[in-house]
C-alpha cells in the first residue's frame, strides 16, 4: 500500500488526536521516538561511537535528549548542546532522564569548549511548527552544525524546513538521513524538503490506523516527489 502523506501541521493534529481521544501519552511517544532514531542511526552508521545532539527548548529537542539517554545506555559517547533549557513538560522529564544517566549538556555559547568532533550530529532544533527563519541560537548552531565533517541526522524535519511546503528558510539543516515521526511530511518530499531531507525513514511511532481517519492525506503526483 502506497504510503500516505500529510503536512506537518496535519501531523501535529494526528499526534494530538492520539493524545486526546486514544489515549497515548506525548511521553510515550516521545520516547518511541527517540528510541527508533536510535536503531535508525545504529543501522546507517554501525561504526558510531560518538554523537553531539543539538536540542531545541521543545518537543522536538525531548526527541533529542531521549537519542542521548539511549546512546549513554549504548556506552556512546554524547554531547548535548542545548539552545535553552527544555519548556515543555515531556522535554524536561527525558532531559532530566538524560542528565541522570551522566549526559552532558552545554549551552550555545560554549561551542569553544568541544574538543572531540563527533562521528554523528543529530539535530533535533526545530519541528513541524517552524513557519519563518531560525533566529538567534537555533541559527547558529545551524549554520556550526552545516560547517562540520561530520553527517548530520534530523529528527522529524531538518531545522529550518517548513514541514507543510518543503521551503528551506536560511538557515537550514543539510542532513544526510531524516527521521520523521507519526506520517510522511509533505515538506519533506518536495521543493527544497527533498535535498535538505536526504534519506527519508518514517516512524508510525505504533500509532493505530484509526487516528489517521480522522484527518486528510494530501494527495500528490509521482512526477511530484
């Protein structure tokens, strides 16, 4: 069966649905989230050992922290750089989870400090909300992360993509693998989403079929992909 495809602000509808009426807790999912990034990257880079994770203030930085915890589980080695603290209630319980686990977060203005260069940079900045230009750190660390040897790997979108048309703000994320979570995103398979993206794997995150009936696919030709 053809796999369907949806904005990104469909797919924000599509996680709340499956809060809200069936039950599932964003906790949860965030935390099958970032545990299925994690076999992902241990699947495209076997040779891994390393990883600095670049994380947002929201849900999607919490996808980031909980890579990190698996990693630290793993015996990886992994570096956080955190443009602020966490905001959101499931971003401060896995940040925290991490932090328990001996993780290393730095902040923005301490780039200076990292000695090591890692084998992976996982960004985890921005999601689907995005509908301007990165601004401030999250452009900074961007533009650091672009500037490095090393692959990056996104979650749910690269930073700076719009997730609902595929437009590449400046800056934005060149990732070389992209995970998304709960569908496939429109932005991630047109326009500059599909250099930007690179390597799409989508993650349901176990989400029952129901959930997605209640919202519309967006329908798209082949010639358009």
């Amino acid at each position: 069966m053809k796999q369907k495809t949806y904005t990104g602000t469909t797919c924000k509808q599509i996680d709340r649905i499956a809060i809200e009426q069936y039950g599932y807790s964003g906790l949860q999912l965030m935390t099958t989230a970032g545990e299925a990034a994690f076999q992902h990257i241990k699947t495209y880079y076997p040779t891994a050992r390393s990883l600095l994770i670049l994380c947002g203030s929201g849900n999607n930085g919490g996808d980031g922290y909980v890579v990190g915890s698996y990693a630290l589980e793993a015996t990886w080695d992994v570096t956080i750089i955190a443009t602020e603290p966490p905001k959101t209630p499931d971003a401060k319980t896995v940040a925290q989870h991490y932090e328990s686990l001996g993780g290393q977060i730095i902040g923005a203005s301490d780039l200076d400090s990292l000695k090591a260069k890692p084998d992976l940079i996982i960004d985890a900045l921005l999601g689907v909300g995005l509908t301007g230009a990165p601004r401030g750190a999250y452009a900074e660390l961007i533009k650091f992360a672009n500037q490095q040897a090393a692959p990056i790997v996104a979650l749910d979108v690269p930073s700076g993509l719009d997730a609902d048309t595929g437009q590449a703000f400046s800056p934005c994320i060149q990732a070389e693998h992209t995970i998304t979570f709960i569908a496939q995103k429109l932005g991630l398979v047109t326009g500059s989403g599909v250099a930007c993206a690179g390597v799409v794997d989508v993650e349901t995150l176990g989400l029952i079929p129901e959930v997605y009936d209640l919202v519309d696919a967006v329908e798209i030709s082949d010639s358009a992909i």
